[in-house]
C-alpha cells in the first residue's frame, strides 16, 4: 500500500483543485457561497458517517478502542478544514483569485516546517529546493504578474490564513488520530469541519433567496472533491509518506484548478501559466522519483 501512497496523495490534491470551477458555476445559478458551503460539509459529513456505518457492518471486529478525549482531538482538528474555506473565501471578497491561490499555497513551506517542528526533523536539500520551485511556479501557474492594482492587506492576511489552515490539515490527516481507521478518522474530522461551518455560515441558510435544491446540488459535487475523497485518501496515505513529500504534492491543488476551469469554465491560460504548471509538477515528480532512484542506484552498487 505504500507505494501507492505518492499517487492517492496527489489524487487528493488534484481533487481540492476542482471545487473552484465547481463554486463558479454554482454562482451562475445564484447560490451564495454560506448556503453552498453549509450544504457541501453537512453532505459530506453525512456521506462519511453512512461510509463508515457499512465499514463497521462488513467488519464488526475492526473497531479499535479509543477514548472519547481522543476522539474530540480529531474532531477539533477537523476545524481546520472549515477554516481553510472559510479564510479562503473572505480573502477572495477583497483580493483577485491569484492572489488568493498564491497565498494558500503558501501551505507547501508552512506544512514543511510545522512538520519539522513537530517530528525534530528537518526536510532533504531536495525537499527545499522542491518548495522553491513549487512557489515560484505558484506565482506563473497563479498569472500573478505583472500586478496592476493596490491590494488589499485584510485580503492578503486572509489568504494567508488560509494556507496556514490547509498546512495544518495537511499535518492533522496524517499525524493526529493515527490509532483510529482512516475513514472514521475521516468522518470525525468532518464532525469539526461542518461545526466551524455552520458556526460561521449556518446563518446564511435562513435567507428567503437562497435556492435550496441548487445548493444541494453544487454543494454534493463540492463535497466529494473537498471533503470526502481528498479526506479519505489524505487519512490513509499521507502517514506513509516522508516528511515534506506530503506538502510538494498537495501543490498539484493549483495545476489541477487551472485545467478544470479551462475544462470547464473556457477560461484562457497563458504561456507564463503554462511554465509555472510545468515547474510544479517538475518539483513533484524531482521530490518523489529521485530518492527512489538514488536508492535504486545504491542497491545496484
């Protein structure tokens, strides 16, 4: 299982890069992102307790014992995907949306050094130099430059909040609740997730215009790619993973964002953005092949 470890870890991260196409195209019928946020974790969360319900039925003797502090300490760390959204869309109100993804992808060095920090262990030089390259491939990938326009300080704090949030869920997947099976560690993380959620946005459910079926709609679709799968697959294989790999590999988040909204939206993509997708995914591939070949080359020798 390990070797697929890199794979599934990038398919998470693939998947948060396809929600922004999803959120715009929500916004084309009108609902607001409260209604569309509340909905996408209240599914999700719901998706995740039936999962994990039919995991226990089809193996009644897999259930580890656990205390219930332990079980609130995961469900706590589950905020810290609430968070994310919720910073990330305020940031968007008052920033472009490339500065906004700029900033959240500042989670690529933060997850690294909360990791080290963490662990007392330091990243590779190949790991560093990788987070190099991932962020200057994040401003191109971004189309950043040339910036034209005064920008809002709130609005950069904001999106920096945000990346602070999906580094510590990067870390949280794959260093909290370790003792319990992924998909329920998956399903209490979302408990967290949707309280922060509802805390913050629930109000917005109340408004007299909001399309409810719309809502549920979008937010079922945001709820498998935000939530459900990258959750899953973060709570399985981000363990197994070295330190820093886990971080370069969930910047495929913006890669994938700029497809989907060329698949799905039309909208252009320059060469300058083309050069920095490339950058990042070479960084990825760098990260994960070369200590595999370097071990390789040893074992031969």
């Amino acid at each position: 299982m390990k070797r697929y470890a890199a794979l599934f870890v990038g398919l998470g991260a693939v998947s948060y890069g396809i929600p922004a196409s999803i959120f715009k195209l929500a916004h084309r019928e009108a609902v607001g992102n409260g209604p569309l946020l509340v909905w996408t974790f209240l599914l999700a969360c719901v998706a995740l307790h039936v999962l994990e319900a039919g995991r226990r039925r089809l193996q009644p003797g897999t259930v580890p014992t656990t205390t219930a502090k332990e079980k609130w300490q995961v469900i706590a760390a589950g905020t810290a995907s609430g968070f994310t959204n919720t910073f990330y869309i305020l940031a968007l109100n008052r920033v472009p949306v490339a500065v906004a993804a700029v900033m959240i992808m500042q989670s690529v060095w933060l997850s690294i050094v909360i990791g080290a920090l963490v662990k007392r262990q330091w990243p590779s030089r190949l790991q560093l130099i990788s987070v190099v390259v991932v962020l200057a491939g994040t401003v191109l990938a971004a189309g950043l430059l040339p910036i034209t326009a005064p920008l809002s300080l709130l609005g950069i704090g904001l999106g920096f909040m945000s990346g602070l949030s999906y580094a510590l869920t990067i870390q949280f997947t794959g260093n909290v609740g370790r003792q319990f099976n992924p998909l329920d560690k998956a399903r209490l993380m979302s408990i967290g997730a949707l309280l922060l959620i509802v805390l913050v946005w629930g109000v917005t459910l109340f408004n007299g215009h909001v399309d409810q079926l719309a809502a549920i709609k979008w937010g079922s679709l945001v709820a498998f790619f935000s939530m459900i799968f990258p959750l899953i697959a973060y709570s399985i294989y981000m363990p197994k993973l070295a330190l820093g790999v886990g971080p370069i590999l969930s910047s495929l988040e913006l890669p994938a964002s700029i497809l989907f909204a060329f698949i799905l939206l039309g909208e252009t993509v320059d060469w300058l953005q083309l050069v920095g997708v490339v950058l990042i995914l070479g960084a990825v591939t760098l990260s994960n092949l070369l200590p595999t070949m370097k071990r390789r080359w040893q074992d031969g020798h």
